[in-house]
C-alpha cells in the first residue's frame, strides 16, 4: 500500500511534459565567448554583447513550441548597418531543423524562419511568428512542424555580420560568431 501511494505521489507531482524555463533552460552558455568565424576576420566586433548567447529554452505547448533564446544585450549595435542572427538548431524524427531569427538595420531585415532538411534530401522553409522582450527573442514554431515526439541534437548561436555594400551573409566576409554550448548539446526536449 504505501508503494502505491508513493507511486501515486509521484505521478501527480511529475508534469506531463517538462518544459524548459529561463531558470531551468535546456541550453546554457559563458559570456564574453564570442569568437572570429572567419579565417579573414578581423577583429572589430567589440564584445558583440547582441550575439554572446546566455541560454536558450524550449516551452512545449498543445499547439506550439515556445523557443527563447537570450543574450547578453539585444540592443547592443557595434556599428551602423550591421546585422545579426541568434539561430537554433535542432533534429525532431528523421528531419533537421535551423531556426533563424534575423535582426538586421531595416525592417525587410527583421524575420524568423524555420528551414527544414529532410532525410530524403529535400527541403522547405517557413515563416515563423516571432518577438522580442528585453535580451530575449521568442519563436512560436507550429507542432505541425514537427514529425518526432522530441527535439533533439538542440544547439543555439549568434552570429553577426559586418556591415559591407555586399549585403549580409555573403561568403568571405567577416563574421563573428557564439555557440551554445561550446562543445555538443542542449538537453533533449519531449514533446509529449
Ligand atoms: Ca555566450
Ligand atoms: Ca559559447
């Protein structure tokens, strides 16, 4: 009888789904850790406090999945016309998934969107609703997206670009860039 009530205890206090939190984040990381991305780099970023990733979380909910991200300071601009992206990536079933929220000078430069590469080779992208609150961006990414019952191989980082007539991201300019964590992987996240 008494295991039975402990069980039952335990059943009751354990979530269905163990969502992750700003206190309790699946991704954490150091600061002051951004590094030149490009062989050609030269070093005038600064710090980059708008690209150092804190931590990143994972809220599952029955219709979408909440993915934070935060860092040191978003508003943080080292120059004029630069612009930076604060990326998660993460596997779900047999398909790879890269969200890009991208924070350039202009509005046409401010989106997030969700690419898909499937195991077949093909691939897709998506439109995502997105926002900013004080150093953290949201992505509300749809379930329907998401063909697994967890995420996993879950990374997040920050990568900057230079500002250039090029425009940005274009191979061969200098980038700045962080990753969270370091070395692997975040916590998987169930989906319930
Ligand atoms: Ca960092
Ligand atoms: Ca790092």
């Amino acid at each position: 009888m008494r295991s039975c009530l402990l069980l039952a205890a335990t059943l009751l206090l354990a979530p269905l789904v163990l969502a992750g939190t700003q206190q309790a984040p699946e991704i954490t990381d150091g600061t002051n850790d951004v590094q030149p991305d490009s062989a050609a780099g030269v070093c005038t970023a600064r710090g980059a406090p708008e690209i150092d990733v804190v931590r990143a979380w994972f809220d599952p909910g029955p219709d979408v999945v909440s993915v934070s991200v935060e860092v040191v300071d978003l508003s943080h601009r080292a120059f004029d016309g630069e612009g930076f992206s604060l990326d998660v990536g993460f596997h779900s079933g047999t398909d790879a998934f890269t969200l890009w929220n991208a924070l350039g000078p202009g509005p046409a430069d401010n989106f997030s969107a969700l690419f898909v590469d499937h195991a077949d080779g093909t691939s897709e992208g998506h439109a995502i609703r997105w926002s900013t609150s004080g150093n953290v961006v949201t992505a509300e990414i749809p379930r329907a997206y998401l063909p697994g019952s967890a995420l996993t191989h879950v990374r997040a980082s920050g990568r900057l670009s230079q500002p250039g007539v090029l425009g940005f991201y274009v191979v061969g300019m200098p980038w700045f860039c962080d990753t969270a964590p370091d070395v692997g992987y975040g916590q998987d996240v169930p989906l319930g």
